[in-house]
C-alpha cells in the first residue's frame, strides 16, 4: 500500500490537532499512592490508581517504574509488562477494553452496601437463599 503525500499531510494534521488537546511530557508511578501519575504540556497532571488499568493491576513496583512516552506524547508504554496506555484514554477515564472495564465495573457493583441491597438480601435469604445450581452431568 502506497501513502500518499496528501494522507501523509492529512494524518500529520490530525496527530497535531489530537495532541493539542493534551499530550504526556513526562510519566511516572507514585509508589506511595499506587498511582500513575501523568504530567501534560499544559501543566495539568493526573493521577489514577494502577489497579484500575488494565494491564497494570498486578504488576511490581519495578516493572510499573520502567514507563516510557510514546508517539508523541500520546500514548505511554512498559517495556516489562508490553502494556500500552493511551493517554487521552486515561483522561476520559477508559481504563482498559469494554470487556475489561465492564468486569472491572461489575465487580465494584458487587461489593456496594447499600441498606436496599441489604434489604434484598435478607428478604432473599427469608426464601431459602439462592437457589442451587444444577450439577452438570
């Protein structure tokens, strides 16, 4: 497939504009808070725990140390763990895929306390519980 010069202005144009809206000058993990921490050209910085990023959650301390900038301030990458962060990604607050977050999401969902879902629990649990799986054969 042959780029043209027009496609090749077109994407540098579109790379220009994206990383005006905010692009990574440095990156580092805070160890103390778990966090990532990202500083943008414009002086902005974000912190966002580890564990909600997919591919970091169980990572050392080290290896979450070890981050570089990539494309142009966009994206930020662990050698250790080939794992990739898109930043803007991050400032939207997508953590991972769908699927992922979805997980991540559901998960946190699950462990709320609520005083309705501990009404629904013992209304529940005042039927007989949950009913038992069928043993698969």
């Amino acid at each position: 497939m042959t780029i043209s010069d027009r496609d090749f202005e077109r994407a540098a144009a579109v790379m220009a504009q994206t990383r005006a809206a905010g692009h990574a000058v440095a990156a580092r993990y805070d160890s103390r808070g778990g966090r990532l921490v990202i500083e943008l050209h414009n002086g902005v910085q974000i912190a966002t725990p580890v564990s909600l990023i997919e591919g970091l959650a169980n990572a050392t301390p080290a290896d979450l140390a070890a981050v570089e900038i990539t494309s142009g301030g966009l994206g930020l990458h662990w050698p250790r763990l080939d794992a990739d962060v898109h930043v803007h990604s991050v400032m939207q607050c997508l953590f991972g895929s769908p699927k992922w977050m979805a997980a991540l999401l559901g998960a946190q969902g699950g462990r709320a306390t609520t005083a309705i879902k501990r009404l629904a629990a013992r209304r529940n649990g005042a039927k007989g519980g949950r009913p038992r799986k069928a043993a698969s054969a």
